[in-house]
C-alpha cells in the first residue's frame, strides 16, 4: 500500500468508478498486456461511452473493433453481457460480487475487479500478478494451475485486504506483481518485501509460482482460397465450435498436410461452383504462420482468378460472399486475414 502510490501507472480506468468503465478494461486486460490493451480500450470507450451504446452495436461492428486482440469469444461475450445489462438490469451493472457472477463471461476475477473498483465491496482479487505475489511472499508451492489450488490462494488474499481499502490494496497487488515482482528478472534488490519474502530469503524467486505446463500446441495446415472476379473477393463468416467464430475469412481446406497439390486445388475450387480463369498468369502462394495459445495456424494463400462470378447457388451452398477491398476493410477478421490482405491485395 505504502508502495503503490510512489510507482503506479497512469491509466484511464483508475480515475473513474463507473462499473461500465472497470469492466471493460478488464475484458480487454485478460490475456493482454496494458501497453496492448490501452489502445482498444481507448477506442471502446470513445466509440460506445455508454453499456446501453455498447449493446446496441451490431456484433460484427463491435469484433471488427476487436480485431488483433485474440480470444474473440471474450468480444462476443461483452457483447452479450452488455445486452444482458441493459435488458435485466436496466442499464445499470450489479452492486455486488454475487450478483456480477450471474453476467455472462464475468468469472471470479472480473467479478472482484468490479465489485472492489467501483462499489468498494471487500473481495480479493486473484489473477495472474496476485497468484505470483502470493506464491512468492508467502512460499506457496501449490500448483497455480490446477483449480484447486485457487482456494488456497483466494483464502489468503481476502484475510490480507484491509476492509477500509478494497479498491487501493486490489489495485496495488496487482500493479506490484506487474511492475516488480515480474515474472522474470523480478527486481528483487529494490523490492519493500525482501526481507519477509519466502522466495528470496530461500533463493526460489525462478521456482515459485508453480505452474504446470499447458499441453503441447497442435499444428493445423489451412489452404486457403482466395477466390477472387474483377475488383471482388469471396470470403465468408465463419460458424460455431473452432476459433475465430463469427470473423471473416477465405474458402478453406484443412489438410494433414503443409501442400495442396494444382489437382486439389482445381478440384476444390469446383466443389464450390468456380471456373479458373484462364486469362490470367498464375501468382504466387504465400505462406503464413499463426500462433494461437493452443494450437500453431501454417497457412497457406492460394490466388485464384475466376472466369466468372460464382452464382447464388454456390454462393447459397459455400456460405461465400463477394466483397470489394473496401467492404473487406470493414469486416472483423483474424489479424492472419487482416495481415494478408494488407499485404498482397494491391
């Protein structure tokens, strides 16, 4: 507490105690770093000043704000809980931590984050800076990873918030697991804790938190099709139960393997109802990779001219749709799609 005045960050969502405000920094901070997440922040706020204005967006509009950020369910959850807001609460978030549970996509954390930041409510907070703060100071060896070592930790951190400063101490911990304490190289030599902390005192800093490790990513070859017929380019939207629901990209074949053979791909093209064009010297494939947090995109583009435009029966069947560059512009797609286009579409 005596530490956090002296080195905290300037941020917009420390000087207000608007609900609205606190939960939308917070969807935006999980799995994003503040230099990152600032920017998106700033625009959300700007764009939707208000829950009401946020639940009124189409949906598409608000991923495309998103786009670049990762975990797009996280965008179509606040989306859904600013409905939620505005059809069961009147517009107005819930006062309490309980009550914030029952908001879609609000877990233990953001439901803390909200309930301490803007109605001074006395419940901890526990995210990534806290788990390592705790584990650190206090010697805990549990494993952060496994759920139920988070009752050990949330045990902990709500006898040692101070009931007459929720919000400060929550905001404090955090800033100091951010900043100090870091996950690596923590800068221990100049740290107001050393001296009652466990890990320093017994040379673990590197062995504490524990943390098991995630299982290996799987490695995934999409083929994508970039079909394309005068200034337009066929894209379509992409469905439930895989990654990037709801966002926009290319008619795609997913294979085992990294090639897409000339026949393959004639064949693919036909199976969506396309003619090659024949007028047109054939481009170059380009290769991209995508790094996802449990699983590796290789991605290949594949240029495909089209003598025609594809009918509305295979439009109607592909689930494709023609855009001009332009129109592209304003569709919410993966930051691999978005990347591409910025960079071969002339």
């Amino acid at each position: 507490m005596e530490w956090y005045p002296r080195h905290r960050r300037d941020l917009p969502w420390r000087h207000t105690r608007d609900p609205y405000a606190i939960w939308l920094s917070e969807v935006i901070l999980q799995q994003t770093r503040v230099k990152q997440g600032l920017p998106y922040y700033l625009t959300y706020i700007s764009t939707y000043p208000t829950v009401q204005d946020l639940a009124a967006a189409p949906e598409d509009e608000v991923l495309r704000h998103w786009q670049g950020l990762g975990y797009y369910s996280r965008a179509r959850n606040m989306h859904h809980t600013a409905q939620q807001v505005v059809s069961e609460y009147d517009g107005r978030f819930p006062e309490t931590y309980a009550e914030l549970l029952k908001l879609r996509g609000v877990g233990q954390y953001t439901a803390a984050a909200i309930a301490s930041f803007a109605f001074d409510e006395k419940v901890a907070v526990l995210d990534g800076n806290v788990f390592r703060v705790l584990a650190r100071v206090f010697g805990l060896a549990q494993d952060i990873a496994a759920p139920a070592s988070r009752r050990v930790f949330q045990v902990l951190a709500d006898q040692l918030i101070p009931a007459e400063a929720p919000a400060e101490f929550n905001q404090a911990i955090m800033e100091f697991g951010a900043i100090q304490c870091t996950p690596v190289n923590p800068d221990c030599l100049f740290c107001p804790l050393q001296t009652q902390c466990y890990a320093f005192q017994h040379g673990m800093v590197n062995e504490l938190p524990v943390k098991s490790k995630a299982k290996a990513a799987r490695t995934r070859h999409f083929h994508y099709l970039v079909l394309r017929h005068a200034d337009t380019v066929y894209m379509r939207k992409r469905g439930p139960k895989d990654i990037w629901e709801g966002l926009y990209d290319f008619a795609l074949t997913e294979k085992d393997v990294a090639d897409l053979s000339a026949v393959e791909l004639l064949q693919a093209v036909e199976a969506l109802g396309g003619q090659l064009s024949t007028s047109r010297a054939e481009e170059p494939v380009q290769a991209m990779r995508h790094i996802l947090s449990h699983q590796k995109v290789e991605a290949k583009f594949h240029p495909v001219w089209l003598h025609e435009p594809l009918s509305a029966a295979a439009l109607k069947t592909s689930g494709l749709a023609a855009f001009t560059l332009p129109e592209t512009n304003a569709l919410p797609k993966p930051i691999l799609i978005a990347n591409y286009l910025d960079k071969s579409w002339k």
